[in-house]
C-alpha cells in the first residue's frame, strides 16, 4: 500500500511542514523547514477528484460517469477542490452570500425589500 505524507494535522487542522528529507539511495538526509505543495495539503477525496478530472480533460460528463454521481455533487467537488487550493470561487462566494441575505431575512435583521435589493446587485 502507497504511503503518502499527510498535509494537515490531524490534531487542530493547521498545515503541516516537513522537517527532514532522506533520501534512500544514500543515506543523504536534509534537516529545515519546507512547506508541502498546494496539492499534498488536500484530502485523500480531493486528491481522487482532481486525477479523475484531469483524467478526463474536465468532461464533465466522463466525470459523472466515472465516480458515478450527479452534476451538481461533480460541480460541488470542483468548488471544493478550488478552494482547497486557495483560489476564490465566485459561485460558491454568490451562494454564501445569498444565504447569509435569507438568513438574516429570517432573523428578522431585513426587511423583505432590503433581501430583493441585496440579492439583485
């Protein structure tokens, strides 16, 4: 089975770095502070989405097909993996925030023409 380093910790979250490289050949070890790949950072899932997407060009047909799920859990996966990344998502930024708009439409701290005039701009 393929060990692969893990990029967050599993005590609090935070980010991990690697403290020592060794190489197997010759015994060479390298002692410091190095910060892991973006990629290394994601979770075990993001990491089998990311293959699958690449794998198929981004069809997000094949997608679907392949892990056998819906457009729009495919489309969540995605928004997820982006983030992971640390790039913005405007979709998921524009959901958050419409939601955050009824939620506080619920609580009362709105008035249902403050919610229109926020949800169209």
């Amino acid at each position: 089975m393929k060990k692969e380093v893990i990029g967050q910790c599993p005590i609090c979250g935070d980010k991990l770095d690697v403290s020592k490289l060794h190489c197997k050949g010759c015994h060479t070890s390298i002692e410091g502070s190095f910060h892991l790949c973006k990629f290394c950072q994601l979770n075990k899932e993001q990491k089998e989405f990311a293959e699958v997407f690449i794998k198929n060009r981004g069809n997000i047909k094949e997608i679907e097909k392949e892990l056998g799920i819906s457009y729009p859990t495919v489309k969540n996966r995605l928004d997820s993996l982006v983030s992971s990344l640390g790039y913005r998502n405007s979709t998921s930024t524009a959901k958050i925030d419409k939601m955050e708009i009824l939620q506080k439409l619920d609580n009362g701290e709105i008035s249902s023409e403050e919610a229109i005039r926020l949800m169209n701009e």
